[in-house]
C-alpha cells in the first residue's frame, strides 16, 4: 500500500494505492480523493491526511486475466483538472514501471 498527497490550489488531495488478492490473481486498485487531516493523539503526534470519499477508482488486473484496466467515477464529487491530471500521470508511471 502506498499513499501520496499533494497540494493543488490550497486543497490538499491524496491517491492511495493498493494491492490485493493472490500470487495468481493480484489486482491494484488506485484511488483519487480529497484528503483530510486527522487529529494526532497529543502533542507527539501531530494532524496526519487521511483519505475522504474516493471521487475516482482505477482498478488494474493482473496480466494474466487478459482484461483492461478499468475507472470508475463517484457522480457526485468534482476535481479540479489539473487533480485529474496529476493522478493521471501517477497511475500511468506506476503501470510503466511495473510493466502493467
């Protein structure tokens, strides 16, 4: 699991990353949303982003299930389109780096 945030316009967004199943069927699951800061536990732990609603999915199969990657949309939220953009390029390098 991997999870990246960046700032775009003063709105912080976050794309979390997951990989599940098994060694014959892994799919990767990257997921674009608005994130929010969660209250740290006292003063040695400070606020930490958190993933809200995921306003877009990309779900990646594995190579031997001979299926295209698919995206889904959450119909009620909106980007901005450099957001889109940004996540975008984000899947695409990790796809070329994984050969996907």
């Amino acid at each position: 699991m991997s999870f990246l945030t960046w700032d775009c316009e003063g709105d912080l967004f976050c794309a979390l990353t997951t990989v599940t199943g098994s060694a014959e069927g892994l799919m990767t699951h990257f997921e674009l949303s608005e994130a929010r800061m969660v209250p740290g536990g006292g003063p040695s732990m400070p606020a930490s982003p958190a993933p809200g609603p995921t306003a877009v999915t990309v779900v990646v199969y594995a190579a031997e299930e001979e299926k295209p990657p698919e995206v889904y949309f959450d119909a009620t939220q909106t980007l901005p389109f450099a957001v889109l953009q940004h996540f975008v390029a984000l899947v695409a390098s990790r796809l070329e780096s994984t050969g996907s």
